[in-house]
C-alpha cells in the first residue's frame, strides 16, 4: 500500500508551508524602466560591455565533472550584434544524456527531502543577489 508513504513525503516536503504563509504580503520586484542615465540603465551597459568582451566556455557538466570538448562544439552569439561570440558550448551526446539521466535519478531523493520553502529561498537568493544584473544582460529583461 503506497498511500501512506506519499503522505508522509509530501508532509516532509511541504510540512512547513501553507499558501496562507507563501502568500502573506506578496510584493513584487519593481518593474525598471532603464531611462538614460540611471543605475540600473548604467548596471545593464556594464553587464552588456562584460559580455561583449568576453567569450565564456560553457560545460557540459554531469555528476558535478565539467567536460569541454572540441566535438559538437557550438557558439553562441549575441542577439543584437551577430558578428560578436559570446560563447562556446557543446552539445551532449546519447551516453551523456544517459550519464546525467543516472546522476539525476540520484539527486532526487536528496532534493525530495527539501521543504518547498528552502527551495524559493534558495532560487530568490541566486536570483536577487549572485545573478541580478547578469541575468538582466543576457536575458534582455
């Protein structure tokens, strides 16, 4: 009988939270709007000049192993500026598809075991703090 056991996951995982408490206040980010001159307009050109100027080796990364490979190696270029590369990545093959498959099914019970709360905490601090800015340049929000 199965039925026990998902009651019991699902009061670990999302035990600590009720939609009462997730939804308590709700406040969004401020819409910017990037007029000349201001900081975030200034934060975005200098996030952009980075960018522009660099070209990132993005990995292929499984079971926490980066693998560069010169095979089915792509680049990525900017939207707005086709000439300028921004990056290099590779596509995956069958067996790392697989490999990564393995891996993932072996992060899950770790992750099960997470409140929901830990999980948007973890998100909103990524998202707000380390990948502000830089998500803003490549993403053109």
């Amino acid at each position: 009988m199965r039925f026990p056991l998902i009651c019991r996951r699902f009061v670990s995982t999302y035990g600590g939270l009720t939609s009462e408490q997730f939804m308590k206040n709700p406040l969004n980010e401020p819409v910017l709007k990037y007029l000349k001159g201001s900081e975030e307009r200034k934060a975005l050109e200098a996030e952009l000049d980075i960018l522009s100027q660099n070209v990132v080796q993005v990995p292929l990364v499984i079971g926490g192993n980066k693998l560069f490979r010169k095979e089915n190696s792509r680049k990525q270029i900017m939207p707005f500026n086709h000439s300028n590369t921004i990056a290099h990545f590779n596509y995956a093959t069958a067996e790392d598809i697989e490999e990564a498959i393995k891996c993932g099914m072996g992060a899950r019970e770790a992750w099960e075991r997470k409140s929901l709360k830990f999980v948007f905490l973890i998100n909103l601090i990524l998202c707000l703090n380390v990948w502000g800015g830089y998500m803003v340049a490549l993403l053109g929000f």
